[in-house]
C-alpha cells in the first residue's frame, strides 16, 4: 500500500510534460508488444508450415513469412530502445528538478530542524532520494504497466492459436509468479529498508571519517574503522539480498517449466486426448519463450518497486518551512533602531528549561554591541535569534529594515570550501559574479593578506587564524549594515586582532555589529556591553557601567 501511496506523491512532483512523456511511453511499449505479437503469430505459423513441409508446395511462402519475422522483431527492439532513451533523458531533467526544488526547501527548512539534520540527509534529500524516485520508481512502474499490457498481447495471440493451452499454461505462470511474490515481496521490503538504513549510516560514518581524518590520523579510534565496517558490510549484503531477490523468479520460474510441461500435458490429455498432446506441448513451449520473459520481468519490476521505496521516500520527505516573521513597518521613531527583542524566551527542546529568558532589547543603528559572558550562557542562541534562525517560544523579534540594509555574519567556525580564495570571500563558484575589489578590500579589513585571489585553498590548507579572518572578510563582502561576529577573534594573535577589530571599529556609524566574545580585547571599544548569564541579561551599557555593576565581570571574560 506504501509502494502505491509512494507512488501518487512522486506522481504529483513531476512537471505535466513528463506525465504526458511517461503515458506516451507506455503506449508505445504496449504498440511495441502489438508488433511483437504479430511477429510472434507469423512465428508461429512459419513453425507450423515447416511442421508440414514435407507437403508443402509454397516454400519461398516461408521464406517471406520468416523475413517478415525477422524484420517486426528487430523493429519492434529498436522503438523499444529508441523511446526507453528518450524516457530516461526526460526523466533526469525531472529528477534535477525535483532535487533543485528539494534543494530550496532544504535551505529555507526551519533552523531547528537543520539542528538534527545529519549530514547524509541532504544527499538523500537532493540527489540519491530524486534519483530513486523518477529513474528507478516511475519509471520502473511506467515500464510495469507497459508490461503487463505486452503479456496480455502475447497471451491473446496464443489463445488465438490454442485456447487450452494457452489458458491452462497463463493460469500456471501467473498462480506461480503470485506464489512466489508472497513469499519474496516481504524479505525485498526488508532489504530495501536495511539499504536505506545502512546507506545513510554509512555516509554519515564516512563524512565524519573525513573531518576528523587529521585527528584520528594523531590518535586512531579503537572502534571508528569496525563501525563503519559494520555499516558498510550491512549495506552490501543488503544490496546482494535485492539484487539476488530481484534475479529469484527468473530462476524460479525456469524449473517450474518443466512442472508447466506435465500440467498442460494432463490438461490435454484429458481434454482433448492423446493426439493432440505434441502440437499443444509446442504450442506450450512457444507461450512459455515468450511469456516466461514476460512475468519474470513484471515480477522483477514489482520487487524493484517495494525494495526500493524507502530510498524513493527519501525524496518526498516533507519539512516546516516557517520563516520568523522578522520584518517589522518601521515607525519614524524606529528609524534609530534596527532591531529590538522583546520578552524573548527560548529553549531548544520546548519541555525544557528556557535557555533565554524574559529577554528585551533594542539595537540602535550604527553602534557597536558585545554580547558577552560565560560559556554555554546563550550567546550564540541569542545571535541566532537576532538573525531570525531560531525562533522565540514566546515573546518577538521585530528587524526596522530600511530597502537598503543587509545582513552578514560570521560563525565561531569558519568551514573552508575547495575552491580558490576569492570564490571563497565571495562564496560564489563561479568567477563572473565575484566583484574582486570588494574581495581584496575585504580581505585586507580582515588583515588576511594573501595576494594571489586565484589560490586554490581547502578546510585543511588555512591556520585556525586564517580561518578566522576568512571569515570575517566573507561578512564584510556582503557590505552588511547588521553584521553579527561570533567570537570573531578567539584564534588570533594579539597584533592582528588589534587590526582586524580596528577595521571593525571603523564600521561604527554605518553598520550595526552585535559581537559575541569572550575576549575584553575585543569587546572593550563596544558602544554597548550586554552580559548574559545563564540565559537573562545580567546588565548593560559601556564596559565601566558594566564593570560597576557586575563586581565579578572581569573574572568572566
Ligand atoms: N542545537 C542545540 N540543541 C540543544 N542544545 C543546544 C544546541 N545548541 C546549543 N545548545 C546548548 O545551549 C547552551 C547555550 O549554547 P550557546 O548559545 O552556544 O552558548 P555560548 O555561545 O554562550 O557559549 C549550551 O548549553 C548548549 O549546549
Ligand atoms: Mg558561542
């Protein structure tokens, strides 16, 4: 029942061309078996006129009817390649389609959901779960339908040649194909599930394996390369399972045929006598040649369906995408401000104890803010909250943009991509939409002097400090008017961070910078302190209004 609800949702994600692509494909498989079975009845009449050569006046008849054979067979297998070609090129565009639209919805998703995302998800959200869907999922029904229709032409040319044979040999075929799936369907589910499972086990595993390649390099795990083992040795057993499970029918149905041979003897026997036995046996072995094939693949392509549904379903996984409704009517008296939270509480589980609490601010434009205090206090949540990720359990959030303002932040972590530095400034890929001046002005800003832009950089070919200051450059790219830098200085040495927060300090004025910080280098030019401790606001105002207020203030950063 799942295969066919699966099959309704992928339905409804391919665009109206490829519906109508995918219909004219099974009509053309099922025109395709029209012309089989015509080919097959002039088969089988060339068989049944050499059966009577010995007597027959008209040999080059034959010859004629085998040409004719020959060249509606070798029609009908060129159509049935030319327009399977086609399906299968209209069908990658969907499957781009689908996992670009996956794609969007996977960065517009709820922060707190990404939170639990493990990094497997997005390959099986974008690509392998699309690719499931529409190359191996509608298609494969696409095909099965066509199929079926295909068996039931070849089955109607037969019983136009033998009514009992043909109907005792399909009744035969179909009661065993029908046995066999009870008994397969359940262990191809089952394989297709441990494939998922151990699939996305695994590239969790391996994505792991390559951050902390270094680390482990220094100090190896006891357990890493037996888990991933383990995970990985699931998943190729699973995948021998499916395909071994998928090839079962064919060798199934194979020695049946002999089973088929005495139940249609019998059947004519008792029906028809003694005589006709050898022309209905013949007629028999034409049926199974040509319908064997026939319910072998049905049967195969129904099992393709159930094991590979999980991996289908994939693509069709459903998320909240609720943007925070930041975006306040600026008043004339908010034109001074640019953010302000009021009655903030937050947790990220929402039984839990807030981790903010009853917290309101307002931020005036162009000052410079630190948020500041202990680890774990919230710092990092609130910056979150300011920039509309997370959204508050209760209380608001409201941002006064005017049109020309702009957002920038630069995380705790920077990640570096394997590109080159200028793509990476810009985190842009392709070079014509990189703007180089405001790479190399941001990029001195930062104190990050490295000349050649076109250098080849990766995660592993930059210090932490270099990181850092990537970082911080990619913000001032963006030319932001609200900048928010998490702990933007922690891995730098004292002399450059001198410089980089001189260049910050320099932005007073034009761009509002809320910094999170533990460090009073770095903090003790902020317009505005705000310290937070376990999640509530502690006090605010200039460093000394803060260090007055909060006796033990320096112990803390
Ligand atoms: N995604 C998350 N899920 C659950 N708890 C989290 C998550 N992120 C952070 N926390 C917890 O919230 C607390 C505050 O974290 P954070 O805001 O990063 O603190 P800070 O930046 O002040 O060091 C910490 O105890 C941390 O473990
Ligand atoms: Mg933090």
């Amino acid at each position: 029942m799942s295969t066919i609800r699966t099959l309704r949702s992928g339905w409804k994600q391919i665009s109206n061309k490829a519906r109508w692509i995918l219909l004219i494909y099974m009509c053309a498989l099922v025109l395709i078996s029209g012309l089989d079975g015509i080919a097959l009845f002039l088969f089988s009449k060339l068989g049944l006129n050499i059966a009577g050569e010995l007597t027959s006046d008209y040999p080059s008849g034959n010859l004629i009817l085998g040409i004719w054979c020959i060249v509606l067979f070798l029609i009908r297998s060129a159509t049935a390649l030319g327009i399977t070609w086609v399906g299968c090129i209209i069908l990658a565009h969907e499957e781009t389609a689908i996992g670009q639209r996956n794609l969007h919805t996977y960065f517009n998703m709820e922060w707190k959901t990404r939170l639990s995302e493990k990094v497997s998800g997005i390959y099986d959200f974008v690509d392998r779960g699309p690719n499931s869907l529409v190359q191996q999922y509608i298609l494969s029904f696409a095909t099965l339908i066509a199929e079926i229709f295909s068996s039931l032409v070849i089955f109607g040319v037969i019983l136009s040649l033998n009514t009992i044979t043909a109907l005792s040999g399909f009744l035969f075929f179909i009661f065993v194909a029908l046995s066999q799936h009870k008994v397969i369907s359940l262990s191809s589910r089952r394989a297709g599930l441990e494939i998922a499972e151990n699939f996305t086990g695994t590239y969790n595993h391996l994505s792991d394996a390559f951050y902390l390649s270094k680390l482990l390099q220094i100090t190896p795990s006891l357990s890493f390369s037996s888990i991933i083992l383990l995970k990985r040795r699931g998943l190729s057993n699973a995948r021998a399972r499916a395909v071994f499970i998928e090839s079962l029918p064919r060798y199934m149905m194979e020695s049946v045929l002999v089973l088929g041979v005495i139940v249609v003897g019998v059947a004519t026997l008792v029906t028809q006598g003694s005589s006709a036995i050898v022309p209905s046996l013949a007629i028999f072995a034409l049926a199974a040649f040509r319908i064997l094939p026939s319910i072998n693949r049905i049967q195969g392509l129904i099992l393709g369906l159930i094991g590979r549904e999980p991996i289908a379903q994939m693509a069709l996984r459903s998320f909240e995408v609720s943007k925070p409704k930041l975006i306040a009517r600026t008043t004339e008296i908010q034109k001074d401000f640019i953010l302000e939270l009021k009655d903030v509480f937050f947790s990220y589980e929402h039984s839990g104890q807030p981790l903010l609490s009853d917290i309101s601010f307002q931020f005036r434009r162009g000052l410079q803010y630190a948020i500041v205090g202990p680890s774990g206090s919230g710092k990092s949540t609130l910056m979150d909250i300011c920039m509309g990720l997370l959204v508050p359990d209760s209380g608001s959030v409201s941002r006064f943009f005017l049109m020309q303002d702009k957002i920038a932040y630069s995380s705790q972590e920077t990640f570096v991509v394997s590109a080159s530095l200028a793509q990476n400034v810009a985190l842009e890929w392709t070079d014509e939409v990189i703007d180089l001046e405001c790479v190399k002005w941001a990029l001195g800003l930062s104190s990050l002097e490295i000349n050649d832009l076109k250098i080849q950089v990766n995660q592993n070919s930059l210090s932490g400090g270099e990181k850092q200051r990537l970082g911080i450059a990619r913000a001032l790219y963006r030319k932001p008017t609200l900048l928010f830098l998490d702990e933007p200085t922690s891995a730098l040495d004292t002399d450059t961070e001198l410089d980089v927060m001189k260049s910050i300090n320099e932005l007073r004025g034009k761009t509002t910078v809320l910094i999170a910080s533990h460090k009073l280098s770095t903090i003790k030019h902020a317009d505005v302190i705000i310290y937070i401790e376990n999640g509530a606001i502690k006090g605010s105002g200039s460093l000394t209004e803060v260090q007055a207020l909060m006796p033990d203030f320096d112990e803390h950063i």
